[in-house]
C-alpha cells in the first residue's frame, strides 16, 4: 500500500522474488482498508504518507476489525525517528525504511 507506483512495482517485485504472494495493492488509505477487508492478507506492507487517511490510521482500522487481523509493517523513505512517538503507540509490528526492505527485515516482524 503506497501512493508512488514506482515504490508498489518495486516491492511486488522484490517479495515475489522471495516466494511471498502479493495479492493486492492500493495507491491511498481508503482503498489501502477496503482491498485488506476483501483480499484478507496475511501481511500489510504499509506506507506511513499516504494522499488520504496516513499509514497509522490504517493500521489502526486494519487491527481494530475482527477476525483476522494482518501483521502490518509500517513503511517510509525518513528515518523511524521522525514517527517515534507515533510507532511506539502503533498496533503495527514494525517499521522497516523503504530503502532497507527486504525478507529478511519482514520476517523479522511479521513472524
């Protein structure tokens, strides 16, 4: 879930090549809720900026729901420090830089 098309192509393409099955994407935070309530991921790769709702007001709607909720994975291109407060608060498992990605750090987090 990001709002730059160039970072989506990017990371599908990365977590495919590491055996993940990327079932959805979304440009901004109401669709980014509506394609989790309907595709069920197990795993939410989640922009902090997004145009509409923010990263953490998604997750936050992505882990009140009930049944299963995903492992959501807060991302962005600025340092974890510019939202320490607001991570630390999150229901997000973690934080990874956008430039750091990989299935390593994911499977860090999403266990």
């Amino acid at each position: 879930m990001d709002d730059h098309a160039g970072f989506r192509t990017f990371a599908r393409a990365l977590l495919e090549a590491e055996g993940f099955d990327v079932v959805g994407e979304a440009a901004d935070g109401a669709s980014a809720v509506f394609a989790a309530e309907r595709l069920d991921p197990q795993i939410v790769l989640l922009d902090i900026v997004l145009p509409d709702l923010d990263g953490f007001e998604v997750c936050a709607r992505l882990t009140e729901r009930g049944g299963e909720r995903p492992a959501v994975i807060l991302t962005s291109s600025r340092d974890a420090t510019v939202y320490a407060d607001r991570l630390g608060r999150s229901a997000a498992r973690g934080f990874i830089p956008k430039d750091r990605l990989s299935r390593t750090a994911l499977m860090a987090l999403a266990g």
